[in-house]
C-alpha cells in the first residue's frame, strides 16, 4: 500500500531524454548528430560510429552542431543530462540526451567504433 502511495510521486520519463529505439533509428537514418560528452581518451577506447567529442571538462554549447537535431551521450548519462542542460540553457531546443550512455548502447547490442 505504501509504495503505490509512493509510485504517485514518482517523476514520469525525463522529457529531456530520448529513449533506446528512437535514438537507434535516429543514428541508423542519420537523423540526428550525435555529440560524445566523454573526455578524449575515453571516446578513443569505443564511440557511436560518426560520433563527433565535445569533452565535457570544456563544453561550450556554442560548438554544437546546428544542421540537424543533437544528442548528447557520454558514460552512463550524468555528464550528457549536465550538458544537456547548458546547452537549453544557452537556448539551444533541439538538443536532448541518451540517457543509457554509451553503457546503455552497448548493452542493447548498438554498434561501436574501436
């Protein structure tokens, strides 16, 4: 009983967020760039195929990509949700970020490049 009182408050889907299917048909249609928040040594080891690395220990907004809608990935989701929010901060709208991380990708088998 007290956890469906709880299950009341309990946030929806961040909005912010693009869920594992959209995302995956995003980058297999190329509808989307995909921005690795990740430090340079870490995008080296494993990225997304066509990734491009804004580190996030010198992220500017301003450096996004502005000709097709972005998606933030880093780790795990901390970093891109942090980036997430200083580039709508910086008013950018057509930004949002996986949360899965490129944890999240591997795991539901999504290609990287090595």
């Amino acid at each position: 009983m007290f956890s469906n009182f709880l299950s009341r408050f309990a946030p929806g889907p961040d909005p912010r967020a693009i869920d594992h299917e959209e995302f995956e048909q995003a980058v297999k249609a190329g509808k989307c760039v995909v921005v690795d928040v990740r430090e340079a040594h870490e995008f080296a080891s494993a990225r997304i195929p066509g990734s491009i690395n804004l580190p996030m220990s010198r992220f500017d907004p301003s450096r996004l990509p502005s000709d097709k809608p972005v998606v933030l990935i880093c780790h795990s989701g901390m970093r891109s949700r942090s980036a997430l929010s200083k580039a709508q901060a910086a008013g950018r709208q057509d930004v949002k970020h996986y949360a899965g991380g490129i944890v999240g990708w591997h795991s539901r088998k999504g290609a990287l490049a090595l």
